[in-house]
C-alpha cells in the first residue's frame, strides 16, 4: 500500500503494461534455517507490527503455535525432527509468504487490483479489492494465502511493504535475534546465502543450498537449507514449485479461447440471420391449414 | 392478447414457469461468472451490487438454476430419447442451417438438434453443479487439487454452456413464431406442421 504506485509492476486481472518509467532494485529476505533457534520473536513482531492477534490456541504436542497460518498469524514457525546421519536434527522453517517473481496468486486473481507486484519483488493483497472468492489459494503452490472466517477475505504477508516503502527492513528481520533473518537487495542477499553455503558446507553439510526456486521465477523470500536437495524435510517445502498447471491451463490458455469462441458465435448468429434470412413458415403450409379450416 | 383457439398447446404455464426460473437464473450466472472469467466483464459485477455481492451471490443462484433445471430434465427426459430419425435430421441439419428445410424428415414434438441441445446441456450443468460446489469455499474445504480441477472444469463447462444456450436463444430467434411458446405456451398449427410434422399428427390426428 505504502509503496508508490509508480512502482507496481504487475496488478491483478489487469490486462494493461503497468507504468514502466521507474525501476527500483529488487529486494529480498533471506532465512538461514541453520541459524534459527526457534524462538518465535519473528512471529510476535509481525503480530505487533500487522497488529495482528490469532486467538490463543492448545498445545496440540509440538512447538508450533499457532498451528496454521490464518489471516491473524502471517507467518509461523514449522517444527520438523528429522533423522539426519544418525543424530536428530530439528528443522525449524519460518513458513509464510515467499513472494514469488511469478506469483501463482496473482495470476488466479479475478479481481483487478486486489493483488499487486511491486518491483521490488513485494507481493501485496490490498484487501479492499479483493472478492474473497479464494482463487488465489488455488493459484499459490506454497498453499500461504488464508480466507478469513470474519470477513471473507485473502490474507498473508505483505513482506512488511510499509516499512519497507519507507527504507525499513520488515519487522520479522528487526527482530531476529541470532541473525537467522536478513534483508536486503536480492543480489547482496544471494552472496550473503553463496557465503553461508560456503560455511555450511565446510561444516559437512555437503548438501547445504539456496532455496529461491526456478519454477516460479525465483522468490523474494529465500532459505538457506542444509538440506537443498531434500526441501520436503523442511515441513513439505515444495522440491519444484510451479503454478498448477490446471491454473495455466484455467487462466493461461483458455481464457483468451474462451472469449474469441463466444464473441464468433455471436458474430456467426448475427450474420446467418442477416445472410440466409428467418426461417419462417412456409406459404404452402400456411395454405393447407387456411383449406382446412375452410 | 386475442390468438387463434385452434392454437396448438406446446407447454403449460408450470413448464414457462420452470424454463424461466432456470432462464433468469442462467442470465444471472453467465453476467456474474464472466466477470470472474475475464477482467474484461469484471464491470458486469455491478449489477449485482458489486464484486463481493457478485461472489457472494453466485453460488445461491446456481443451486436454484440446478434445482429448476433438474425439475426441467425429469420433465422433458422421455420427449428427448433419440431415435434413428434424429440421427438422420442431424445428417441433414446443414441443409436446412442452410436454408433449406424441404428434405428434413418428420419430427416429433423435438427435433435432433433439440435433443442434442438437452443432453448437452444436462451435461454441462451437472459439470457445472459438481465442480462449482468444490470451489465453494463459503460451505465446502476440498483438496487443493480438486478445487483446482473444479476451477478449470467450471470456467469450461461454463463457456461450453454459454455457447450452446447462445445457439439455443439463436434458434428461438430465428425459427419464427417459436418464442410465443415460451411466453404464452401456445405455437400456430401451421408453425407445427411446418417444423414438428409428427407431433402435429399426434396432437391434431392429422
């Protein structure tokens, strides 16, 4: 919202070039998984910032709580144990928005304006215009977006873009206490990962990598895993996320065949009326009917 | 209104009452669901008392064109059982899309295209009905797969449906004298000879 609309690069059922005068860099969050501890402060400082407040759940066993994302909580905390060369590993991945280059909800999205890309990378739902009709949940392969009970509307991470539009960092970062979050450009947050990496794999995590997936044109939220070529560890993160292809297929191709179909049929109606004329009852009929009521 | 009462009754006013239930309630859906399909209709949201009223509303008119339109089918199911003589009206149906209607054969009270018309149609809706319960996310939570599955098979099945009901309403226009049966049930003989010589037989015993 706080972001000028000069900087909007893609906009919901929009079917027009967004203004391309200005060009801001593009920016990134970066979430070492190997570094976080767990704690959670990213999840309370979205909630003070976003003045957010999910009710107060149970303990259902594990540490995650809130158990869900909702349109009260926008990011939490995924508590994985694993078995990892014979020692226990705790996986703990901050889930939320990751803010897809080509944002799968953005494409779903009927309602013109009520999800914008900014150039940045941010992608923003602006609730005022949205239907609440949940295509953008079928359009997200990272399944992030929440409906919400009270007002039928899509919620989830807007990657702090008012702070951001005014040069802060998102509040999740600002909090983090052990570094594990950062922000940045995503060109600085790709080397501070390559660095990481480096480190990890030195480490003997052979397999340590920057999760910032092709299939969706990389994102705008990355993951330093120690596992990169196994993500599913990481509470299912998706190995190839990619728009469904149903949703291609849905708001790709058929769209525009769809409405050149419709728009022929009604122009083939028109003209056949006007070339081959009405089908009336034929005089000869007309003349038995006439003889036999005589 | 003074008309012929040699007329010929088509359908009673229970049946006008049931096709304009399922008529209304389709032209609601196709205005409300083009603006879902294309940003290009998205305006059409208006008349529903805007976006969120369209989205909301959606869905409820579609359970009663359903209800209606099952009501139509058990109705009109056993006038629309295709013979071998519908076959060999389709065969013939360019000619007389043509222009030319001399050597169609004798029709009952539908012809061929008419009974392709009502299983197309039954068809479509109860795609319709099925996959737009799996994207009604205000009743129903399904897998995700699914409720991607429904979205496509709705928006086809919908576009499939507007164009079959644009040839339907074609039709009507350009058959004349056949709208009247849909206002006030009644159709002249010779409109009945003319395009539904075996029925005329039936009704009149000519």
């Amino acid at each position: 919202m706080a972001l000028h609309s000069l900087d909007i690069l893609r906009r919901s059922a929009t079917t027009t070039p967004a203004p391309q005068a200005r060009n801001p860099m593009e920016v990134a969050k970066l979430i070492d998984v190997s570094i976080c501890i767990g704690c959670k402060a990213c999840q309370v400082a979205c909630s003070e910032w976003n003045e957010l407040r999910e009710e107060v759940g149970s303990c259902v066993g594990v540490y995650d709580n809130p158990t869900d994302l909702s349109a009260q909580a926008w990011t939490v905390m995924r508590f994985n144990e694993v078995e990892e060369n014979g020692k226990l590993e705790w996986l703990i991945r901050k889930d939320g928005c990751m803010h897809c280059a080509d944002p799968g909800c953005l494409k779903a999205c009927p309602s013109p304006g009520a999800i914008i890309q900014y150039k940045n990378g941010i992608v923003d739902f602006h609730e005022e215009n949205c239907i609440g009709c949940g295509y953008c949940v079928t359009g997200c392969p990272f399944n992030v977006p929440r409906i919400s009970k009270d007002d039928g509307k899509a919620y989830k991470c807007s990657l702090c873009s008012d702070r951001v539009a005014v040069g802060q960092e998102p509040a999740c970062v600002k909090t983090c206490p052990t570094g594990a979050i950062q922000f940045g450009s995503k060109e600085d947050m790709i080397d501070v990962a390559n660095t990481r990496v480096a480190d990890l794999k030195k480490r003997g995590y052979d397999q340590a990598g920057l999760y910032n997936p092709e299939g969706v044109g990389g994102t705008h939220v990355m993951y330093v895993l120690h596992h990169a070529d196994r993500p599913e560890l990481y509470n299912g993160l998706p190995v190839n996320p990619t728009i469904s292809a149903l949703v291609g297929l849905w708001k790709g191709f058929a769209k525009p065949l769809a409405m050149l179909s419709l728009g022929a049929l009604a122009l083939g109606s028109l003209f056949h009326y006007v070339t081959k004329g009405p089908n009336e009852v034929s005089k000869e009929t007309e003349n038995e009917i006439e003889k036999e009521d005589a | 209104m003074i008309r012929d009462p040699k007329d010929i009754k088509r359908y009673n006013a229970s049946e006008r009452a049931n096709h304009w239930v399922v008529g209304i309630s389709f032209i609601l859906l196709a205005l409300s669901g083009l603006a879902f399909f294309h940003p290009a209709f998205f305006p059409l949201t208006q008349f529903f008392g805007g976006p969120v009223w369209s989205r909301i509303l959606h869905p409820y008119i579609g359970v009663l064109m359903a209800t209606a339109f099952t009501v139509i089918f058990f109705r009109f199911r056993h006038l629309n059982k295709v013979t071998p003589i519908d076959i060999e009206w389709l065969k013939k149906a360019k000619n007389m899309v043509d222009g030319n209607d001399h050597d169609m054969p004798e029709q009952g009270k539908y012809n061929g295209g008419q009974k392709m018309m009502f299983w197309a149609l039954a068809g479509c809706m109860l795609a319709m009905t099925l996959s737009g319960l799996l994207i009604w996310r205000a009743w129903f939570h399904f897998d995700i797969t699914l409720v991607r599955l429904g979205a496509v098979v709705h928006a086809a099945a919908g576009v499939t449906m507007i164009g079959f009901i644009m040839v339907h309403v074609y039709a009507a226009i350009w058959v004349k004298g056949t709208i009247r049966a849909m206002w006030y049930g009644t159709v002249t003989r010779a409109w009945a000879k003319q395009h539904h010589r075996g029925w005329y037989r039936q009704i009149t015993g000519k």
